[in-house]
C-alpha cells in the first residue's frame, strides 16, 4: 500500500478527493469493533431500542422520512 502525502491530496482534483473521503468513511464499517461506542452512547441506543418497543407505532419509516427530507429541497 503506498502512503497518500498531503501534497499528493492536493494534487488531486476535488472529484478525486470528494472521492477518497467517501471510500475512507465507506471503509469505517468493514472493521466495527475499532470504534467501540462510550458507555453514554451504548446507554442511548438502548433507551431508543427499549423506547421503540414500547411504542413500535410511533416514528416513521426510513422511506417517508427519506421522501420527506427530498421535498424539502
């Protein structure tokens, strides 16, 4: 693997590094357990889980809320 300097960065044009910044975070997944979550953060998506199941009803799904958020545009 060859090492990427700032300068190399630069040289490049910004679709080329818009694009290397997407597959940098795209990569971030491929290894979950290098960023373990806080306890604070683990406390919240448990209150979320547990306030889900109580009321599964409530919220809306990914594809409304997605179609909600593009109409705003």
């Amino acid at each position: 693997m060859s090492i990427l300097t700032k300068t190399d960065i630069l040289n490049l044009s910004i679709s080329e590094r818009i694009q290397l910044a997407e597959d940098i975070w795209d990569s971030i997944p491929e290894v979950p357990d290098s960023l373990p979550l806080t306890e604070d953060e683990k406390a919240e998506l448990d209150r979320r889980l547990d306030a889900y199941h109580n009321n599964s009803n409530e919220g809306s799904p990914w594809d409304i809320v997605r179609e909600r958020i593009s109409n705003r545009a």
